[in-house]
C-alpha cells in the first residue's frame, strides 16, 4: 500500500479493521451555572481552571486533572437539564464514573460539605469488592466515585483489540515550570 492510500486510512492500513489508539478526553456537561458549576468540580473533585479558546462564542469553562477534561456550557435552554428536584439517586441511571484511590477520604469530604450520597459496595471475593460513592453535581448529573481497580476486567471477546494509551498523554498539557513553583 503506498502512503497516499495508508493516510486516507489515519495511519490504518485499509484491510486492517482496528482503530488507531483512543482514551476518553472530556465530558460535557450544561450548566445552570457555569459559576457554581466550576466551584463544584474545583472543591469537592479536585480539578482544575483550564484556559478555553477565545474564539468560542458561548460562555462555559474548561476544567483538567487525572487526565480527564471537563468542558462546561451555560445551559440556554434549562429543559435540557436532568430533572433534579427529587434528587433521586439511582445507580442504574445515567452517570460519570471516576476512580479514586481514597475512598475512605471522598466520603469524608462528601460529609463536610454536606453533599447527598449513596454509598453501594458490589462483587464478593470471587470477583473482586467494589466501593462506590453515588452523588449528583449542581445541575444534577450524577456522578459515581469507585476503586474499580479492584476488580479485573475480563475481555468477553479478543483481548487482542483491547488498546492502552501508553506512550503519550492526550490533551498535551502544558505546565508552566514557573507557575507551579507560585502556587
């Protein structure tokens, strides 16, 4: 195959049905308040204020850590918004999932800021105990906080297509030397 033909195909030879290396980015979420919805993701999950391109033409913010990115936009339309005025939390609804090493310490700061949970532990010895921390953001997205590393994934069909970002980490980040050495 010569090169015209492999870059049609992202780098992929055209007989070669799997897909180049892939990790999650970001989620989206829309906000009621961007405002409130930042100091939420700030305090109680740690992440961080990220610069936005100035070309958007909507008001939202970015938020970056643990290799994940935030994106949020201020809600135009709030029917867009989960219905939150039963704060229901149901572990079988939509949610987010992050991994957490401390678990212990994600509940306790939950407790101190007066954030409704649920608290599940799934599996059992054969398969491995799951924690898991159940709570909805401002808008009412739920998010779950677990230490799933405690279970091993079993691939159900060929482990050969299973893919890990190993060599690189997307989005680049660019940390100013500087500036950490001022905070």
């Amino acid at each position: 195959m010569d090169k015209k033909q492999e870059s049609k195909t992202n780098g992929c030879k055209e007989d070669d049905d799997h897909l180049p290396r892939m990790q999650l980015n970001h989620i989206s979420r829309v906000c009621k308040s961007v405002d409130d919805s930042v100091e939420f993701y700030k305090k109680v999950l740690g992440f961080v204020s990220m610069e936005r391109p100035q070309t958007f033409d909507f008001d939202g913010a970015w938020l970056f850590n643990y290799g994940i990115g935030i994106h949020l936009v201020q809600s135009k339309d709030e029917h867009k918004l989960p219905d939150n005025n039963n704060n229901d939390l149901d572990p079988m609804d939509n949610h987010i999932s992050f991994q957490c090493e401390d678990m212990v310490a994600l509940e306790r700061k939950l407790k101190e800021m007066d954030i409704k949970y649920i608290k599940r532990t799934v599996g059992g010895k054969e398969d491995g105990v799951i924690d898991q921390l159940f709570f909805n953001d401002p808008d009412g997205f739920m998010i779950e906080i677990c230490n799933c590393e405690n279970v091993k994934l079993k691939p159900a069909g060929s482990i050969s297509r299973i893919k890990l970002p190993y060599d690189r980490h997307n989005p680049p980040l660019e940390l100013d030397p500087n500036a950490a050495k001022a905070s």
